[in-house]
C-alpha cells in the first residue's frame, strides 16, 4: 500500500505549482469608456512645447477626459524634471482612482532613472492602462513581471503624424475591442504558427534592463524588438546578448518591427539590421516576422503587451491576432 504521507505531500507539491501557475497569468486593466480619464505625463525626455492639442482632441473624440501631469513643462536639462519629480507625478496618476490610463508623452531616455522611486502596491488593486513606446519599454518590462498586461502604441507628440488607422488601433486597444494584423511577407520571415503572450518593446531598452528586476522574461513568450538610430554592430551585441542570457531557448515566436536609421563604421559591419537577427536566432524553429508595422516610424500600430497572440508565418503573409 502506498505511503499515504508521501501521496499527501504530492498533492500538496501539484497544488503549489498549479497555484504558482495561476498567479502568473498576466491581468488586463479595464477597459475604458466613454466618460473615463487619460493623464499625460513626463517619465523620460522633457516636453516643453506647446504641442498636445492633437492628442488632447483625439483623446476627447473618443469620449474621454485628459489631464496634464506636472511632470509635463518641467525642464531639467534633457528630462522631464528631476526623477523625483518625473517619480512623484507618475505616482499620483496611478494611484488616483479618477485616472483610468496614463499616456506617456514622449520617450528619449530616463524611465529607468525612476522606476525604482515608484511604489506599484496601489497600482496592484487598481490597475490601469501604461501607453507608450520607446523608452517606455522600462515600464511595459516592468509591469509584465509584475503580472501587468501595457500598451505598446503612439504617445502624445506622435499624434499629429500619425494616421487615423493607427490611431484607431490605439483606440481599439484602450476600448477593448478585437486587434488584429495582416503583413506582407518577407524575405527574411520564418514560417510557422505559435501562441504565447506578448512581450517586448525597444531592443536597446531591453539590453540595458538585462539583470535588473526589470529584465525582460521571454520564456513561453512571443518576443516583439525595433530600434532605431543605432550602429549595425551594436545590433549584433545586443541580440548576441539576448541569445547569450537564455532568451530565446523557451521562446515561441519573434516579431520584429522597424529598424530604421542604422548606422555603420568605415569598415562596414556587412548585413543589415534583419539579416543581423535572422543570423542570430538562425539556430531556433520558432517562426519569425520580420518589417512589422510598429515602432518609431509613422505607421506604428498598437501592440497589447501581456495579451496572448496567435502569431501565422506563411508564404504570402503573417498574421498576429490577440485573442
């Protein structure tokens, strides 16, 4: 007869992990509606101009009210204020019950400099819509190891350039309505078919997160990258890196967005951005999309960072669909 502790002591190791499991599903803030309010802040590069009445507009066209954040107009050289102040704004955006989503106003550098000032114990019971891209992308990581699902999207100073279909995707997004694309294919893709939530953002970003509480968690994971203004051999370093810290052994698919504005040495490095990251992730069989609309060109379409996304590689074109 078996050992009726030792049974117990299983079943109790099985309730455990799938508990554990449990608590790992990523939760999506509500979805807005009409009526709601969308704060505007600062967590990174300064914003001093004049320049939010398009986003203020299209915000109000979709039913929505906006508020300013002090953070925006404050000038500290190249940021947004001091990372206290930058810290401080965001704080009271999250935890003010009256704030449905915060709509980061622009990216360039400093959201590291105060992630670690800011205390997401509110955020936990009231969790809210985070928008942005680029810089941005210490948040999204952040909160996806929290167990927070983002948005990856325009920010305030890209509306005015922005089309209205990327604007209606952004709009989808908050609302909670169905997302999906459809791209050509190309040269480089990787057919084949996964699922798996969707991770990611800005490559450089994401490098300078490795090792920090920050660091982006790929496994299980479809990965999503883009940069810009970058030399072609630190593309290399970076995506080596990734490879090198385990990132991409338990990934399940890889979109990859605009790299644009790359630049290279005297001695040219000898491929291209796409051709640096087909090389390095030559050696897995997930599928790969590559010259995805999103990222820090004009056609940059919403991503739901946290949401799981059907992803289809095939010969004519790929798919990515958020259920």
């Amino acid at each position: 007869m078996k050992n009726p502790k030792r049974i117990g002591l299983l079943l109790f190791l099985i309730f455990l992990v799938s508990n554990s499991q449990a608590q790992h599903n990523m939760i999506t803030p509500p979805n807005l509606k009409k009526g709601d309010t969308i704060a505007i802040v600062a967590t990174a590069r300064k914003n001093i101009d004049d320049n939010l009445k398009p986003a203020i507009d299209l915000a109000k066209s979709w039913g929505l009210e906006v508020v300013i954040g002090k953070s925006i107009g404050l000038d500290d050289n190249q940021l947004a204020g001091t990372d206290e102040q930058r810290a401080s704004d965001f704080q009271t955006m999250m935890d003010n019950p009256n704030i449905h989503a915060i709509w980061c106003v622009r990216g360039g550098y400093g959201t590291a400099r105060m992630i670690d000032l800011v205390d997401f114990s509110k955020f936990k019971h009231n969790p809210k819509w985070i928008v942005g891209f680029s810089d941005v992308t210490v948040l999204h990581s952040h909160l996806s190891n929290l167990g927070f699902a983002t948005i990856h999207g325009i920010m305030p100073v890209n509306v005015e350039k922005a089309s209205p279909e990327v604007e209606e995707t952004l709009r989808k997004s908050l609302f909670g309505e169905s997302l999906s694309y459809v791209v050509p294919c190309e040269n480089e893709n990787k057919s084949g078919n996964a699922e798996g939530e969707l991770v990611g953002g800005n490559l450089s970003i994401l490098y300078s997160l490795m090792g920090s509480k920050s660091q982006v968690d790929c496994k299980g994971k479809i990965l999503f990258l883009e940069d810009l203004d970058e030399y072609l051999y630190h593309i290399d370093r970076m995506m080596l890196s990734l490879r090198r810290c385990g990132c991409f052994e338990g990934l399940k698919g890889l979109v990859v967005g605009s790299f644009i504005k790359m630049h290279d040495n005297e001695i040219p490095w000898g491929k291209t951005a796409y051709q640096i990251i087909a090389d390095i992730t030559k050696q897995y069989n997930f599928p790969v999309i590559y010259n995805f609309p999103a990222g820090h060109i004009h056609e940059n379409n919403t991503l739901i960072f946290g949401k799981k996304v059907i992803l289809e590689v095939g010969d004519k074109d790929s798919k990515v669909i958020f259920e």
